[in-house]
C-alpha cells in the first residue's frame, strides 16, 4: 500500500533503538525525510547511516535529552517545519507506591507527559496553518490497564492521555491528527531490563521470565519493533486522516479489555 508519504518531513524522538526506531525505519521506507534523537551520538549516528543507506532519504540526527527544555529547542531549531512527530523518550524506572517522592513524580511527568505536550504545542500551529499534520505518541498499555511496579508510568502516561483526548478533537479540523500508539511488551531493550528485575525479584533466569510473560500474551510472544513501526507509518499514512484521539494497543492480545 502507498501510504502517501513520499517526501513528508518528521522528527521521532528516542529514535536510536527499540520502538522510536522501528517508527524512523517504517517512515524512511515511505519516503519520509527524517530528524532522529537520542541521547547517545554513537548509536544515533549509527541507526541514521543504516536509514540513509537502506532508503534513500534524508536523515539529520541530533544527539540531546528530549526530555529538557533545552533539548526539545534543539530539536525543534533543526527539525524546522514538520508534517509529522512521533513524541517517545524512556519510560520511568519501576518501583513501589510507598517509595516515591514528589521528585520522582516530577522527572516522570516531564518526560513522559510534559515533554510530548510541549513538543505539540510547539509544532501544531505550523501544521494547522499548512492543513496537514499527524502526531504520533508513544504511550503505554498501562494506560488501559495499570501495571502496578511502573506507577509513575501509568500516572504520567494517563495524564498524557486526557490530554490528547481533548487537543485532538481541537485540531482535527485543520487536517492534523493525533494518535497515541500503546505498546505491550516488545523485544527492546526496556524489555530487557524489565524482564531483568523479574530474574532479581524472582531469583529466575532470563529465559525463565521471558516464558513467564510470554505465557500471560494470547500471541505467546513479544512484539517487535518493526510491526510496531509499520503501525505508526500507517497512523502518519494519507489514509488514516479520520483517526482522531484513538489509543491504539499494541499487545498481542495482552490487555484483557472489551474495549
Ligand atoms: P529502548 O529500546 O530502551 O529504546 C529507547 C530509545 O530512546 C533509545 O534510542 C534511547 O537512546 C532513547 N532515549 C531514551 N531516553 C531518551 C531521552 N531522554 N532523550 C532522547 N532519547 C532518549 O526502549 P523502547 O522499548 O523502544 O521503549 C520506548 C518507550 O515505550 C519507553 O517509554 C517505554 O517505557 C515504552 N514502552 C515500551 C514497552 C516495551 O515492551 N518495549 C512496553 C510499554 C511501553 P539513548 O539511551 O541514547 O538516549
């Protein structure tokens, strides 16, 4: 399917590995010029050699925390004028209720409420004003269904959630949707580590907590980064322009919901 792209411009934040990556990559093989971040030069520069090489497209990269005030300038002065933003950046690390503080919350909500919010803000009106935009945020299946050890994630997530929810309905007029994307478990990094404090908690190895979760998915299996991305190029297509304010789950089956 043609998704309409060819020589659209997008910024995908934390976009040197995992979930950010597998979105570049997808957009990339639509034809979608490209600004990559991550915090790390080395594996950013390496993930945007593969791109240019593999597709054909521009690709500027810019090595900053997203989740700064001054990384999202930085992002946005080299991103200039954008038709597409997949907002992502790492998730807040897990824990227990009784432990956090009211920094803990703080760093949470900056980065992973706060941060996608200003980068909106910033670039809606010169997509609004061009009649054509699409937002894409990388959320969490905890926003449909709480995972208790990642509390700061689902308060976080949750308010960038009702956020969205009422901002989309304000633009959609001008041609410009926004969408969040809500992973399961994918094979990531993040994976990784979540299924490594599994193996400290539960003095079990790595293959032995993998199985444990996969054994909880209907699809027996992670997701992987490539299908979610291929998800996201679909939401940014010319083809998903009635999809408004959606939270879409990607999970295997996981999140045992009706709706
Ligand atoms: P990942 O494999 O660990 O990759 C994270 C990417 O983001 C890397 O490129 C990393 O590069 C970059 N990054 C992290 N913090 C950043 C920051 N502050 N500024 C700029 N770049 C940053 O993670 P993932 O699995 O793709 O997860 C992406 C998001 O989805 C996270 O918020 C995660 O919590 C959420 N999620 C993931 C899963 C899953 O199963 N994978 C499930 C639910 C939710 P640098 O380290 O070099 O900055």
């Amino acid at each position: 399917m043609d998704l309409g792209l060819k020589g659209k411009r997008a910024l995908v934040c934390a976009s040197s590995k995992g979930l950010g990556l597998g979105c570049a990559r997808s957009l990339a093989d639509a034809g979608v010029a490209l600004v990559m971040n991550a915090r790390s030069a080395d594996a950013l520069e390496a993930a945007a050699a593969d791109i240019r090489t593999e597709f054909d497209v521009p690709v500027t990269t810019v090595a900053c925390d997203v989740t700064t005030e001054e990384g999202q300038q930085t992002l946005l002065a080299a991103a200039g004028d954008l038709d597409i933003l997949v907002t992502n950046a790492g998730g807040p690390p897990p824990g227990m209720w009784s432990d956090w503080e009211r920094d803990d919350f703080i760093a949470a909500l900056d980065a992973n409420m706060l941060t996608p919010i200003a980068l909106m803000k910033a670039v809606l009106p010169g997509m609004m004003a061009r009649g054509w935009g699409r937002v894409v945020n990388i959320t969490s299946q905890s926003v449909r269904a709480p995972i208790g050890v990642l509390g700061l994630s689902n308060a976080a997530r949750t308010g960038l959630t009702g956020y969205v929810a009422g901002t989309s309905r304000q633009v959609a007029h001008a041609g410009v949707t926004i969408n969040n994307l809500l992973p399961g478990i994918h094979a990531t990094d993040r994976a990784v580590s979540l299924d490594k404090g599994v193996t400290e908690a539960q003095g079990i190895t790595m293959d032995e907590a993998k199985a444990q979760r996969e054994a909880t998915i209907p699809a027996r299996r992670y997701g992987t980064k490539e299908e979610f991305g291929a998800a996201c190029a679909f939401l940014c297509s010319q083809h998903a322009g009635f999809i408004v304010g959606q939270n879409i789950l990607l999970d295997g089956g996981g999140t045992n919901i009706t709706m």
